[in-house]
C-alpha cells in the first residue's frame, strides 16, 4: 500500500494503489477542495511533488494539456488526475 507523506504538515496517510492526490489529500484533511467533475479537470487541486514523482501515474495527453494550459510549475501536478502507485512527497498549493 502507498504512503503519501503532505508537506509542510508532515501528515502521512496510506492509500490504496491507483487512487489520486487528491483523494489522499482529503482523507489527510490537507484540503477542503473537492473534485469539480468537470472534465477537463480546473486545476484547483494544485500538487506540488517534492519526492516520489516516479511513484505517479505519468501525465496523459489531457493532463499534460491543462498543466500547460494553466501554467503548472515544473513539478506540479493535477491532484485528481495524478494516481498513486508507489510512496510520494506532497505539498496541497493554493
């Protein structure tokens, strides 16, 4: 089972493989955003990845769109769109 570790908290939670930031974040309370449902995603669900980005789903051409789109800094990723597979680092941004 995955642990995804949230900066600067230091809150750890452990998720089952192939669930999102996102869902790791709001079992952590480390957000009170809440998935849109709109595909494309908005991006309100900003994750900056400090260790682990191998342990991440990589970004498909719809994520990499809406990064780029929405001006994601190298490093950050879509919260509902990014899937656990192996221990990450996180920070929830703003």
């Amino acid at each position: 089972m995955p642990t995804v570790s949230f900066e600067p908290s230091g809150m750890v939670v452990d998720v089952d493989s192939g669930a999102s930031l996102l869902q790791a974040a709001e079992e952590a309370g480390e957000t009170d955003v809440r998935c849109c449902g709109i595909t494309p995603a908005c991006g309100k669900c900003r994750v900056a990845i400090w260790e682990g980005e191998e342990g991440l789903s990589t970004p498909d051409a719809l994520e990499s769109a809406k990064l780029t789109q929405l001006c994601f800094l190298p490093g950050e990723r879509i919260g509902c769109m990014a899937l656990v597979w192996g221990d990450v680092r996180v920070e929830v941004r703003p």
